[in-house]
C-alpha cells in the first residue's frame, strides 16, 4: 500500500515538472516574438531619423554653397544640388535640388531626400526636407572719414577735407579740415585754420579689406560675379565699350544713397536685379536726382560695372566711366582731360595698387570710395572726391600734390560704403517642410 502512494506522488510532480516546462516555454516563445517585432521596429525607426538627418545635412550644405559657392560653379550661376551626395561615409546619400526665384534674387528653394540602406544594397527609409533660402546682402563697410591711412601721410597745403581724417601712423599736413583729425602717432598741423579738434595717440581704425585681386571673381547674393578684364594700355569710352556691355549708361543717385540705372538697351530688365538698393528704368527721362550718364560694362554678372587692368593704365580725353576701375598698376589722367568716375552703390569707383597721377589742369570727378595703396601725384589737378579716400599702405599724396591747382575730399555718406566680399553672413530659412 505504501509503495502504491509512494508511485502516485512521483506521478503529480512528473506532471507538475512537465507543466512548468510548457510555461517556461511558452513565455520564452512570446519573449523572443515580442522582442524580434520591437527590434524590427527599432531598426526602422533608427533608419527613418538617419533619412530625416541626411536631409536635414543637405538643407544645411545647400544653404552654406549659396552663401559660399564652391569654385565650380560657373561665374554668374548659383550652386544648383546634387544627387548621390555621401554625408557620412557610408552608402546611405542625400539628393539635393535647388532653384532660384522668379522675382527674388536672394531667395531659393532647396528639396534635398536622405536616403538610407541596408547591408544589401535595398532602400530602408527615405525622407524629404523641402526649404526656402534667403541669401544676406553682401556685408559692407560704411567709412565714416573723408579720409582714412593705414601709414604716416603728408598731406600739403591746398588739399581740402571736408569731413574726419584718422591715419594709424602719424599726420604732418597745412591742408584745410572741417572735421576731426586724430592719429594712433603725432599730428602736426600747421594750417592757420585748425580742425574741429585734434586727437594724437587715438585708437587705431579699420580699414574696408583692400585687394586688387579680389575683384575678379565676387559673389553677391549668392551668386559669383566676375570683372571685365581690360587689356589695352589706354581707357577711352569706345574701348570700354569694346570690353564688352554697354557702352551708353545713365544711373541717377538718389538722395537716400540709391541708385535708378537705365536699362535703355534691355540688357537688364527681367533679369537678376542689380542689388537690394538699385532700380531699374526703361528711360532716362524723368529720372530725379544727380544724373550721370557714361561707358560702363554693368551687367547681370558684373552688377558693380567692375573693370580690370594688369598693370600700368592711362586715360584720358572726355567721358564718364560707371562702374568701379580696378587698376593693379599705376593710373595715370592725361592733361586737361575732363573725367568722371561714378561708382555703383556699395562699391568702390576707383582701387589703385600703384599712383594715381592727374595731369595738368585735368578735372576729375569721383563719386564713391577712393582706394590706393600708394598716392596722389602731381601739381596741376582739379580734383573732387564725394566719398571716401583710403591709402593703405604709401604716403597718401606727395608733398608737392596739387600746390598749384586744387583736390577736395568730400565725406558723403551716400558714396562711402564699401562691400566687403571677405565676410559671409548666415542665410535664412524661412520654413521647414518634412515629408
């Protein structure tokens, strides 16, 4: 009897063992199944964010090329994207697409996909990020002296400035000033009319970035502009004209430092603007404000009417040039010729690496900044700056300079900002879309 009961207990903990055999089982199976779905669904969810991230890195890598395009892209284009663009080193990629407004030069559209693979090859998860981009205006520098040296100049006798004057050196001058003089050295200052005050040892100013070389390819608005090179020893209006462009221009400054230009040959009307601060006209007639017209080579791609001379250049006879005249030589004003430079808002009208000499009895206007790394010679000009002159690293004039004729330096806060293409700034996003 008692080995009978001995069996039966056996028996109950052989089903007992059995039974919580099944159950480990089973809960390890629904363990392993519910974790399998989650890890397929973490993997999907880990390829998802990577797709939205890669699309993400193309909003920002078209956004730094229209700020900063690369050097590939042709002068006058923008970055336009690409496809099959590798971010991180793996096979995953981001396609990149990106068009200019019809009416807004400074505002683009970027479209830019990531997408993410597997070990196969097989596409996993895709996203698209789609983006408008605004572009800043060139950075620019507002000069706030009639003149400014970055050395020790001499400034003679019947120079006249009216306006400030700072030199980071020393000042020796008889000249005439309305305004402030100050030096990071001495002044000496012996015209019998002194300055609105006199400030040796002062801080040392800044100057706007000074580069000849600079000027040959410029980007504004995100797009790269480039100069007219110039090859001829001689400017005269119809060799201006032959650079290319047009070679009848009229532009009208207006009183808050703007600028209304004729497009009277349709060269300009329905294309990328000239600049947040220029305004095209179909005519000439009407137009208020101080009218020049003259030779210049302003166009869509060159919008600072920017023209380049290797070397020494000599000009002379009667015309206008609108535009800036880069010269990495000497410039030279024939005598008795009467010569207007008028520069486009936000650039210089004249950049000078070597002298500029101005004949006898030669007129010569100028409307924008002046910058030259040497000085102004000789003794029998008749010379008007409104703006701003800059000399960099010469005396600024001769001793000598105009003591028998006249030079006046006219500081104009219309004519006296500089762009600065050194300085990039952000671009804006104006909205985010994912999909």
């Amino acid at each position: 009897m008692k080995a009978h009961r001995r069996h039966v207990r056996t028996g109950y903990v052989l089903i007992l063992v059995l039974g919580f055999a099944a159950l480990v089982t089973l809960l390890g199976a629904a363990y392993l199944e519910s974790h399998s779905t989650a890890a397929t669904q973490a993997g999907n969810l880990r390829a998802a964010a990577q797709a939205e991230y890669l699309a993400a890195s193309g909003v920002a890598i078209a956004a730094h090329y229209l700020n900063i395009p690369p050097t590939a892209v042709a002068v006058g284009d923008y970055w336009r994207g690409v496809n099959g663009l590798s971010i991180d080193g793996t096979s995953d990629y981001c396609n990149v697409s990106v068009q200019i407004s019809a009416t807004e030069p400074e505002l683009f559209s970027v479209t830019a996909t990531g997408v993410v693979r597997d070990n196969s090859g097989a596409v996993v998860a895709q996203r698209t990020t789609r983006s408008d981009v605004l572009t800043p205006p060139p950075y620019s520098r507002v000069v706030s002296r009639a003149m400014v040296a970055n050395a020790s100049p001499t400034i003679p006798a019947p120079v006249r400035i009216y306006g400030h004057l700072h030199a980071n050196g020393s000042i020796d001058s008889g000249a005439y000033c309305s305004g402030a003089v100050s030096a990071t050295g001495t002044i000496k200052w012996t015209n019998s009319t002194p300055p609105a005050s006199i400030t040796p040892g002062a801080g040392s100013v800044s100057m706007p970035p000074y580069s000849t070389t600079m000027w040959n390819r410029y980007v504004v608005h995100g797009v790269p502009r480039a100069a007219a090179s110039y090859s001829s020893t001689s400017l005269t209006p119809l060799a201006v004209g032959a650079a290319g462009g047009q070679t009848s221009f009229t532009i009208a400054y207006q009183s808050d430092g703007s600028v209304i230009v004729v497009d009277a040959l349709g060269l300009l009307s329905g294309s990328i603007s000239l600049g947040r601060n220029v305004t095209i006209a179909a005519s000439a007639v009407g137009l208020p404000g101080l009218v020049r017209s003259g030779a210049s080579l302003v166009s869509t791609n060159n919008p600072g009417g920017v023209l380049v001379k290797s070397g020494n250049l000599s000009a002379g006879g009667m015309f206008n040039y609108v535009g800036t005249l880069v010269v990495t030589g000497d410039l030279t004003i024939s005598n008795d010729s009467i010569i207007g430079f008028y520069a486009m808002p936000g650039y210089p009208a004249l950049v000078v690496s070597g002298r500029i000499r101005i004949g006898d009895r030669a007129i010569i206007v100028v409307r924008g900044p002046v910058q030259c790394n040497d000085r102004f010679e000789n003794t029998r000009p008749n010379l008007t700056v409104y703006g701003a002159f800059l000399s960099y690293a010469g005396e600024g004039m001769k001793s000598d300079f105009a003591s028998l004729g006249s030079a006046d330096f006219n500081w104009d806060s219309r004519y006296s900002t500089i762009y600065d293409f050194t300085v990039f700034q952000p671009t804006t996003l104006l909205n985010w879309n994912e999909s």
